[in-house]
C-alpha cells in the first residue's frame, strides 16, 4: 500500500510540475509589446512634417529611398528610417539644417 501513494505522489508530483512549466512557458513566449512612439528618446513623426532641409539631404545623398519612418527628439535631431528599391532599410541620424549626424544618446 505505501508503494502505490508512494506512486502516485511521484505521479502527481510530476504532472504538477509538467503543468507549471507549460505555464512559464506560455508566459516566456508571448509577445512584447512595442511601443513605436517614443524609442531612444525620439518620437515617432509623419514623414511629411520634416525640415525641407532634411527631405532635400535625403533626395540627394540616398537617391531613390523613401522615408519609412521618421523620429524627432527633443534636440530636434532626427532619425530617419529610409529604404530603396531592392535594398535593406537604413537608419541615419540628421539635423534640422539637413546635416548627416552620428546618433546622441
């Protein structure tokens, strides 16, 4: 008799485990979520709203790319996600006078 509970203890005991593992792991693998509107200081902004400078800089040094994202802090820097056709998307850092910039922290 005290082998069998013994067993099922053991039994028990394991699937009380199995179930809270598949728990953690449930938890472990959903989502995070993302919040696009402030990253790194920078707040995400229409494409349209940038400096007719920085639209200028981006016409000329990244010919044929397009803004997919744009960011301003409050140092009016900005940080611009461009791609082109058939390329991987860059980011680039820039000033309000269109001027190329390393990224601050």
């Amino acid at each position: 008799m005290k082998k069998l509970m013994m067993t099922a203890a053991v039994v028990a005991m394991f699937f009380a485990t199995a179930n809270t593992n598949a728990q953690t792991e449930k938890v472990q693998k959903a989502p995070e979520k993302v919040h696009e509107t402030v990253q790194d200081g920078f707040q995400e902004i229409e494409a349209n709203k940038l400096p007719d400078a920085v639209k200028k800089a981006i016409v000329k040094d990244f010919r044929g790319a397009d803004v997919e994202k744009a960011y301003i802090n409050k140092k009016r820097e900005f940080k611009l996600v461009l791609k082109a056709e058939g390329a991987e998307a860059k980011t680039v850092y820039a000033n309000a006078d269109g001027e190329w910039i390393k990224p601050t922290a």
